[in-house]
C-alpha cells in the first residue's frame, strides 16, 4: 500500500499479466476496505447520535470526537496493514458487543472510547481507499502503454463503442455496452462523452437509477425514458408483446417536467403509480402532472407515447370525471401512441399508430372520452395502423356522421362495434374477435367485403376448440395475396386473441359458435361461413378457398363402409373462380371427410374452375395422403367425367415449417415442397401422375420432404 501511495510501481519490469495481477489485488483489497467502512459506518453513526444527545454527552460531543480523532490520526503511508488490521478486528467485537448489550448503552465513558477509535478507523479507511485509487490509476496507465488496443484514439474509440451498443443494449440483467466503462479510465472518459448512448438506454434500470446516476452524462440529449431500447428510426417502438413502460413516482414526473422544459423528450413509456380505489390517492397528481406536461408545450423531438394507468376498478368509473380536459399539445414528429386505461384527446396530422387498451373487464368507455376519441380519429388523416383492446363503446348518436381514415391498413380491435363508426377503404389486415351471435358475424363479414370494398384473393374457414364451457371459435382469414401463397395454419391449441401481437397479412375474423355445431365444424359451420361470403361482389375474384378444422367431425374406419360412417358433406355454394382448394393433413378423417365433400356432384358444379388440390400441415401428416387414395382418386374422377368442369391437374404438398418461413423471409408463408402434375389418364382410365421438381429444391440444409 505505501508503494501504491508513492507510485514506486517499476513498470518496466512488469509484463500485462503481472500488471493484471496488480489490478486484481487493487481491486479485491479495495472491495474488503469498503465492506469493513461501511459496517464500522453504520455502527459509528448510531452511537454518535446516542453519545450527542442530552441525557449523554450532548450536543458539542460529535464536535469534539472529530477534532480528537484528527490528532489521533493514522498515516496510511507509514502503516503496517497486517497491525492495523488486527487492531480493526478487535475493534470490530468490542463495537459488536457494546451495540447488543443494553447495559453498555449507559457507560458513556466506554462508548466515548470505542467512538473515537470507529471514528480514527473510518478516517483510515477512507484514507487507504483514496490510495488504492491513486495504484489502480498507475496501473491502466501501465497496462495501456502495454496493450495496443488502449492507445487508440478516442476518434476511433467512439465509432467502435458505437457500433457495439446498437447490438449490446443494456437490460435489467445486463450493463451491455456501459462494462465498457469498467474496463479504464480511457475508455471511461470516451463513452462519458457519448452522451447520445446514456440518453437512449438511461431509464433501463428504472427511473430512480436514471435520475441518480446516468441522465447526468446525458445533459443536453434527447431522452428515450423507456425501460427497453427503442430503434433509433421509425416510429418508436418495439414488438407489440415487448415491455418498454417505466414506474413513475412523483419525483420522476418532476424530472419529465425538466427535460419537457428543455424539449429533449424522445420517448415517454411509463406507468403511472398508483395506490387504492379512490381518486385523491398518489398516483392521480402524477397522472394529472404528466397529462400537462404532454400538453403545456410542442415537443419537436418526441416521437413516441405510452402511458399505462393501473387504476382499480372502482376508481376508473370516477376518475375519468375528475381528470383535467387537456388536448395534448401539437408535437409535430410524434408517429406512435399508446394508451391504457385512459385517454388523452390530441390533434396529430401526422400520427401513424395508435393503441387503446383497457385492462378491466366489461368497460364502457365514458361518453365524453368516446366523442374525443371519434374527434381524435378524425384529426388522425395518417394513421394506418389502429388497435382496441377491452373497451367497449357506448351508442353513438343519432346523426352520427363515420370516421372515414384513408390510410388505415391495420385494424384490430377486441369490440366489431368499432366497425360502426368507421369507412375504411383501405383495410388490408387486422383482426376482430368479439363477435357474439351468427347475426353479428354476417353484419362484420358484409361490412368489411361490401362496405369497405375488402377484395380477398384467399378465404381460410378454420375451426378451434376453446377452454370456454359453451363455445369454441370459428375464425375467417381473408387475405389478399395472390393464391399461389400458401396459408399457414393457426396454432393449435388456440391462444387467446393476439390483438397486440402481427396480424401478419390476414384480416382475421374470430366469432364464438356453439360447442355442438363446432362439432360439425365441416358439413355445418364451413357450409354456413361458405354461403355468407359466397354471394358478395368481392368475393366473385377469390382464388383459395382453405379448411382448418381441429375437431375431427368423423371416423372412417379401414374395414367400414363410407355409408355406415354416416357422414354429412361440406355442402358449398357457387365460387366461380376458385381454383385452389387447401386442406389440412392434420388426421387421415378430416382430409377424408373434405376431399369426400370435393368429390360430391353438387360440389363438382359449384367449383367449376377447380384445378389444383393444396395439402397444407406438419411432416408428420404427409403420409395421411396415401391414405386417402380411394377419396382423392373419386375427385379426380368426378371432375374429368363432367363437361365444363375444370379437371383436377396439380396436387401440391406444402410444409408449415418455421426454419422455411425464415430463410424465404415471407412473413411466416411456408414454401411449396412437392406438386404431383395430374395427366391423362391411362389405357385403365387411371390418370397418371407425375411428381414435377419444385425450383429452390438448392436451398442449404435438408429438405424435410427427404424423410416422408
């Protein structure tokens, strides 16, 4: 230690490895002297104040000790650590024993003593700590003319830190890029510098770290306050199932205000704090704090919003009465925002996405809020992307004029009520998932493909079982992709309604139905979704047609007529211009049942441009297909034997396989991988059949049709 006060190191003879061992041992006996300060700390300042107050020594004694604790003092230099050590041992009992002995408490003469050596202690400690400081900086001075890497420029050092934070973001259970601070004084210096890095990650670990420790490396940057890294471009936030909401107590709020007031406001995702049901309760001044923050003045920088209320049931149906009507104010770059279990009124022309959640069951949004809502969308002209989760909507008025958003592609909402006030001629995807009654399903479906003028190329029927006691789903996908992309199936078992999760390119439309006509999920529920969607004018242009049913609604079995299995047909009305029809090879009796129904005479009629048969499913399906030979052979043969109807010329195996899906980088469709060509028939009238090479078949890694 007297070496490392006096810097008499000898670097010259000292190779990096001797030198990290120096470091380590810098730091080991560093931490031990922390440890030993921070208990001798604690125990000083409790018996210093017992020892100051009047029945004691009173009030001049904290005075004296310091003073008498400076003659006293050790010399770190002219120490022996091994000694002094020893003596802190002891001091370390005596103090112990004098703290838990209630009788000690009152012999002022022994606790003025063990006072005044805690305080002589403390004093060194702090003292050797500062000389360890001074070798650890001799010792990265050492290693740096040592290490090639540590005398780059801080140029240099700049634009590589820089590119390692944007792939090492600091989270909760890592510092990312910020060790880098660790690794020297040097490098400590050049990323102190960075100030944009510590404002973009600075409320990772919470607001109270950021308002202590990394905002004041941040002065005069734009400030992300998000507790996960947001892309630096686009619109400010990160995949829908991701996190980003910072707590927010009254003290965070006040430093919301300061940056606002400086205009360095990037992104605001918090989470209001709040306490109880009733509204005079601490999380409602924050809230109305942060409502006049985002009100009071533009923000040129802010580009993303996400507030989260976690109000109680009881305080929602009040609170929403006692909150300050402020519009929020004009920021012109703001693309995003998010907003749970309240409602800010605003005026954004440029604003492309907006969130509205409400986590309470069976809630009505407030009358008042609902028409700031409809005001909201109308002043929205550049929203595309809309999503309502939770809230329901009270009757609109009478004359009620519909929101009409030109721009809008996404749509999904938890209520079809939403349908109602809005014209949206440019819906491409989304998803609705409250419908209630087989009435209401036929009201969304004609609005969405008459109103809104929805021309799909793809209809996907599918049928899942759900936990619920009365009713399962049935779901209707509508796609406007082209009809040579194949449909991957939904997830089995069904997860909930992923209304905040990628619609991908699919309108999807989940209604409840009956658990006994689920169980006929082919010759009822498909037959009835089929003919409302049969006659619209949109409609006339569908080129798939697809099946996905996860109750198996009959048994073939091997050695038993199809007579006696007593199955009904999936009874279709007229598609003209289907060309496609896609059928899962989930069990051999559902790709039986469907191709059975394919083959029926009043199908035949009613699919007169049917050429091509999709098997969609997992690898462990493909052999259910030569199963069933007997009802795909009856196909083939009902459609050659009829005049003007189209014959059956390709049957395609298609694989929903996740690692296909990310090679070809196609939002999840799944690649073709065997197309049997369907010929002339042979010298029995047998067509012939050909297996034609699919282009891609290069593609790195094994095929997985190589085992089937």
């Amino acid at each position: 230690m007297r070496a490392a006060s006096q810097g008499n190191y000898d670097f010259a003879i000292l190779d990096p490895a001797e030198l990290a061992a120096f470091w380590r041992s810098i730091e080991a006996n560093a931490a031990m002297l922390r440890v030993a300060l921070k208990g001798f700390s604690l125990r000083h300042a409790k018996l210093v104040d017992h020892l100051s107050s009047p029945h004691a020594l009173g009030k001049n004694f904290r005075e004296d000790l310091a003073e008498e604790a400076q003659v006293l003092a050790l010399c770190v230099e002219d120490s022996n650590a091994e000694s002094i050590w020893h003596s802190f041992i002891l001091l370390d009992q005596d103090s112990y024993l004098h703290a838990t002995h209630e009788d000690s408490w009152n012999d002022t003469t022994q606790g003025r003593d063990i006072a005044l050596r805690l305080e002589i202690a403390i004093n060194w400690l702090k003292d050797a700590l500062e000389v360890l400081r001074g070798g650890y900086f001799y010792i990265e001075n050492a290693r740096a003319a040592l290490t090639p890497v540590l005398r780059l420029n801080a140029d240099i050092l700049r634009a590589i830190f820089g590119q390692l934070a944007e792939s090492e973001a600091p989270t909760k259970g890592s510092l990312g890029w910020i060790r880098l601070s660790h690794v020297c004084s040097v490098w400590r210096q050049v990323l102190l510098d960075m100030r944009d890095l510590w404002a973009r990650d600075a409320f990772t670990f919470g607001a109270g770290v950021a308002r202590n420790d990394i905002l004041p490396r941040a002065q005069g940057t734009v400030v992300s306050v998000s507790a996960r890294r947001l892309p630096p471009q686009g619109r400010g936030r990160l995949p829908l199932n991701c996190e980003t909401v910072v707590s927010l107590k009254k003290e965070d709020v006040e430093l919301i205000s300061r940056l606002a007031a400086q205009r360095l406001l990037r992104d605001v995702h918090v989470d209001v704090v709040t306490r109880g049901f009733l509204v005079e309760y601490d999380g409602m001044p924050n809230l109305v704090d942060l409502i006049r923050i985002l009100g009071e003045r533009s923000q040129p920088h802010l580009r993303s919003v996400n507030i989260r209320v976690p109000w109680e049931e009881k305080a929602l149906k009040v609170m929403y009465e006692k909150l300050p009507s402020i519009h929020m104010a004009s920021h012109p770059n703001l693309r995003h925002m998010e907003l749970a279990n309240v409602f800010l009124p605003f005026s954004l022309p440029l604003l492309s996405s907006l969130h509205l959640i409400c986590t309470i069951d069976n809630s009505i949004m407030p009358d008042r809020w609902f028409g700031l809502f409809l005001e909201t969308l109308r002043s929205s002209p550049a929203l595309d992307d809309l999503r309502i989760v939770g809230w329901m909507f009270p009757q609109p008025p009478a004359q009620y004029r519909k929101v009409t958003l030109s721009h809008l592609t996404t749509l999904c909402s938890t209520t079809s009520e939403i349908l109602a006030f809005l014209h949206l001629p440019a819906l491409q995807r989304g998803y609705l998932a409250d419908l209630k009654s087989l009435l209401n399903a036929r009201t969304v479906l004609t609005t969405v493909l008459t109103r809104y003028g929805y021309t799909p190329h793809s209809v996907q029927l599918c049928q899942r079982e759900a936990p619920d006691t009365y009713h399962d789903r049935v779901i209707v996908r509508l796609r406007r992709t082209p009809s040579d992309i194949v449909c991957p199936l939904l997830s089995l078992p069904l997860v909930n309604e992923p209304i905040l999760e990628d619609p991908g390119s699919y309108l999807t439309i989940a209604m409840l139905c009956s658990k006994s006509r689920s169980r006929r999920a082919i010759s009822a529920l498909f037959s009835t979704y089929a003919t409302f969607i049969s006659p619209m004018a949109t409609t006339q242009g569908l080129e798939t047609l697809a099946f996905d049913n996860e109750t198996r609604e009959c048994v073939f079995p091997a050695n038993t007529s199809i007579a006696e299995t007593g199955w009904l047909p999936l009874m279709l009305p007229f598609f003209p211009s289907v060309t496609t029809v896609e059928i899962p090879f989930r069990d051999k009796d559902t790709t039986f049942h469907l191709l059975l129904s394919l083959a029926a005479h009043f199908n035949v009629e009613r699919l007169p441009s049917l050429s091509s048969i999709r098997f969609v499913g997992s690898i462990d399906g493909v052999d259910n297909i030569m199963e069933v030979t007997s009802p795909l052979g009856a196909v083939l043969r009902a459609r050659a034997s009829r005049v003007g109807i189209a014959p059956i010329t390709s049957l395609v195996v298609a694989l929903p396989d996740q690692r296909w899906s990310d090679r070809a980088g196609n939002d999840g469709l799944k690649p073709v991988l065997m197309k049997i060509v369907v010929g002339e028939p042979d010298d029995n009238g047998d067509p012939t059949l050909t297996v034609e090479p699919m282009p891609g078949e290069d593609v790195e890694g094994e095929s997985p049709i190589s085992d089937a």
